[in-house]
C-alpha cells in the first residue's frame, strides 16, 4: 500500500530544493493528510504504484511552485 501523505512529502521535498538551487527561492510547502471519518490519526493509504504518484506530483508542484515565484515578491515569502 502507498503512504499517499509521505508519497507527496518526498515529492515536494525534491521540488524544493531543485528551486532553492534552480531559482535561488522557494514558496513554502505544507503537506496535510485527511482521514476518513472514525479513523483518526491513520495516514491515508491505497493501493497504487508509488512511482506514478510521485511522477504526478512532481510535475503538479513543478508547475504550482514556478508560477508562485513568478508572481510573489521575495519579502512575501517564509523563510
């Protein structure tokens, strides 16, 4: 079963720092993960291929991140 939570962790993880080396900068990053109800504190999980979910990932906050330095200011950004 892939951990769907640290699936795109990881994914974001690699994200950031090919722009903290590519852009000099990087927006901030916050990976949640949600439940069902009545199963509180268990990550959500399901089958699927890991590999592919980290490829979608990758390219969705590939594009999300560039487009969120192009348009905010670098004081507008966390540190």
């Amino acid at each position: 079963h892939c951990d769907a939570v640290e699936t795109c962790r990881a994914a974001g993880q690699e994200i950031l720092g090919a722009c903290r080396d590519f852009l000099g900068r990087q927006p901030v990053l916050r990976v949640e993960g949600f439940s069902p109800e009545g199963h509180q504190g268990l990550a959500p999980r399901f089958t699927y291929i890991p590999g592919i979910l980290t490829f979608i990932m990758r390219e969705l906050l590939k594009n999300s991140f560039r487009a969120t330095l192009d348009i905010t200011p670098d004081e507008e950004l966390e540190r």
